[in-house]
C-alpha cells in the first residue's frame, strides 16, 4: 500500500512538471513572445524539465515501479530532443 502511494506521488510530480512545462510553452504563444526567445526559453525549460523528469524516473525504479519510470523516462527523452513532454 505504502508503495502504491509513493509511486502515484511520483506520477503526481511528474505530471506537475509536464503541466508547467506546457503551460509556459502556451504562455509564450498567448503573450506572441517572439519566436528567438521563445526558443531560447524553452530551449532551457526542456533541458530542466528532462533533468527533473530523469530524476523521477530513476526514483520510480528504485520503488519498484518499471513501468512508470519507462513511461516518465519516454517523457524525458522527448524534452531532451525538443519535444514537449505530455502527461503520464
């Protein structure tokens, strides 16, 4: 049980970082932030959010949990290439 509860903590989290990660990519459309800075910006909150997602993965296997560090790990490697991670 107490597992259970940790890994959907961590799922929790993990989505939390998604949402953010979403949110200012739509924020940066919304506000017609021009499309250098955008890059830029984003450019660096992928490379974070992949970092923090990588770390959440890892935690996740440790609990015990493969299948929900492969799914957070698939997320991490999407920010890593440039792509907007998307909830698990």
């Amino acid at each position: 049980m107490g597992t259970n509860l940790i890994n959907n903590s961590i799922k929790e989290i993990a989505n939390t970082v998604i949402f953010h990660c979403q949110h200012t990519e739509a924020s940066h459309r919304e506000n017609e932030t021009p499309s250098t800075t955008t890059r830029f910006c984003m450019a660096r909150l992928l490379e974070r959010t992949a970092s923090q997602l990588n770390a959440l993965a890892d935690i996740a296997y440790d609990m015990g949990d493969g299948d929900l560090a492969c799914s957070i790990q698939a997320q991490a490697e999407a920010s890593n290439v440039g792509f907007t991670p998307e909830p698990i």
